[in-house]
C-alpha cells in the first residue's frame, strides 16, 4: 500500500534499498555453507589420515570414521562434534604411546642387565680364577647373597690346556697309551674325539686333555664339540684340576647354552666352584641351572643336581 501510494522515482529507490537489503542479508548464509564445505573437506582429509596410519580400521582404537552429529535439530546440544572426536582420538593414541613406552623401558632393562652379565662372565676366563662371572657387573653383595639372574651368553675365550708333566710319561704308560685305539671310520672329527673319550675313559687325564684341546681347535663347528669342550673340563675335574676345568665349563655354556652338553657344564662348572671353595658361586651355578634347564634338573641331571645341592648351604 504505502509502495503504490509512492511516487515512481521514490518506489524505485525504496526497491533498490530492499534488493540490498536482501543481497545482504544473504551473505551469513554462504559464509556457512562455506564453512561446512571446508569441515567436509577436513573430515575427509583426516578419514583419508586414518586409513593409512590405521589400515585396519576395526575400531579397536579409533573409531574407523569421524562421523557427523546424531542429532541435527536445534536442541541437538549433546551432539558429537569433529573436535571432540579428534580429541578422543588424540587421547587414545596417546594411552597408546604410553603403554608402549613402559614396554620399550621393560626391554632396555632387561637388556642392560644381560649385558652386565656378559661382561662379567666374560671377565671371569680372562682372570683364569672363578668365574666372577656368574656374578652381575658392580654387585659387590651377589657373592654373599647366591643370587641368580638371567641366563646368558658371554663372549668367549679360549683356555690354555695345561700340558702333561714335563718329566714325561713312564714307559708303562706310554704303552698303556699306545694300546688304545684311536676309530678309523669316515668322520675325522668324530675320530679324534673319540678317542679323547677313550683316554679320560682309561683314566689317562692329561693325554685326554691334549687330545680334546686339539679336537675342539681344530674342530670348533663340529656337532661334537659341545661333547669335547664338556668332557675337556672333565678331563681337567677329574685329574684335580678345577681352576683349569672351570673356564672350559663356563666357555661350553656360554658358546650355546641351547647345545647338548650346555647343561652338563654348567653343573659341572658348580663342582669346580665347589672344589674351589667358592660356594656363593657354586650358588649361583646352580641357581641358573635350575632356572634355565628346569626339565633336566628334575629329570636326566636330577641325580647330579641334588649331590651338588647337597655339597652346599645357598640361601
């Protein structure tokens, strides 16, 4: 009504206000449909993020999509919204992190007490005494207490046989020695070191412990070498030699404790601490034995286990 009332001139610039008016007005509403576009465009970026870091995509610590609002109507205030989803996410990843790095820190310190060990009984064949070895680097109070830790492998050494008397052997025995026969079949190696078994067999110490120094030497890789370095430190207990016998033991341990007579010298490497008087190692000897072969401490070692237990007092 007051439009038609107007004159021409005045109508046109009152339509001209309106039309500006309009133009106006409608400004908030593309800048919104801007802004879902770019939220769109996010969501998609970051779905695209989350299939190649998260692959799988099961769920079970991310939600597989950032999905939109539940609730699209005006008192939709409990909706779920794409910051709060990332937070969660970002909260998840790191309980995540977390929990990996308490396992990561687990594993460093196993791993450094391992190599306290190995250095350790690595230092124990250089000294050509007991084998502090057996003993954790730095802990002074192990030897009083016989405290056993984690079974491992020790870079190795080689000991020095000690050579037969240097009077040399009567002629009685140098025929005793001659009449045994050493095996003459298609395997040297099995050859040699079976006839170092035959000479400790006959009691003939000394010329057992040259045979099977010369076997393992000259042999290192053989199947039967784990049999020789045991039987040489044998060879060494038997003639009333544990200072020598023990590296041999400790050496056929630490090369491969997974080997066949592996468990063997480490029993025997506790008799020679016990023949040494060294019962806080013989202890600890047999503390590791019993952790690391459970199964031959109740079964084919058992016998021999608990003779030696009963030779000491471990606390």
């Amino acid at each position: 009504m007051i439009l038609a009332k107007a004159p021409a001139r005045k109508r046109l610039a009152i339509y001209g206000a309106l039309a500006g008016l309009l133009l106006t007005s409608g400004v908030p509403a593309m800048a919104q449909d801007n802004d879902s576009s770019r939220i769109r465009k996010l969501e998609a970026e970051i779905r695209a993020l989350q299939r190649r870091v998260f692959p799988g995509g099961d769920g079970r610590y991310f939600e597989p999509e950032i999905s939109g609002p539940a609730n699209s109507g005006p008192n939709a205030s409990t909706q779920t919204t794409a910051v709060t989803d990332i937070l969660a996410r970002l909260d998840a990843l790191e309980a995540s992190i977390q929990s990996l790095t308490r396992q990561v820190e687990v594993a460093t310190n196993t791993q450094t007490g391992i190599e306290q060990r190995l250095a350790v009984l690595e230092n124990a064949t250089a000294t050509g005494g007991a084998p502090a070895a057996l003993l954790p680097a730095g802990n002074a109070s192990a030897a009083n207490t016989g405290t056993a830790t984690t079974t491992t492998r020790p870079a190795t050494t080689t000991p020095t046989p000690t050579p037969a008397a240097a009077t040399g052997p009567s002629a009685e025995r140098l025929a005793a020695v001659r009449a045994i026969a050493k095996p003459q079949t298609d395997d040297a190696a099995d050859d040699d070191y079976s006839y170092g078994f035959r000479l400790w067999e006959a009691g003939f110490y000394p010329e057992a412990q040259q045979a099977l120094a010369a076997f393992v030497e000259k042999y290192p890789d053989h199947w039967r070498t784990t049999y020789g370095r045991n039987l040489l430190g044998r060879a060494f207990l038997d003639n009333g030699q544990a200072r020598e016998a023990a590296p041999w033991f400790l050496k056929n341990y630490q090369a491969d404790n997974d080997a066949a007579r592996a468990p063997d010298s480490l029993l025997y490497l506790a008799e020679s601490m016990i023949e040494l008087g060294d019962t806080s190692r013989a202890c600890i000897a047999l503390a590791e034995f019993s952790e690391t072969y459970p199964a031959l401490a109740t079964g084919r070692l058992s016998d021999q286990y608990q003779a030696s237990r009963r030779k000491v007092s471990c606390s």
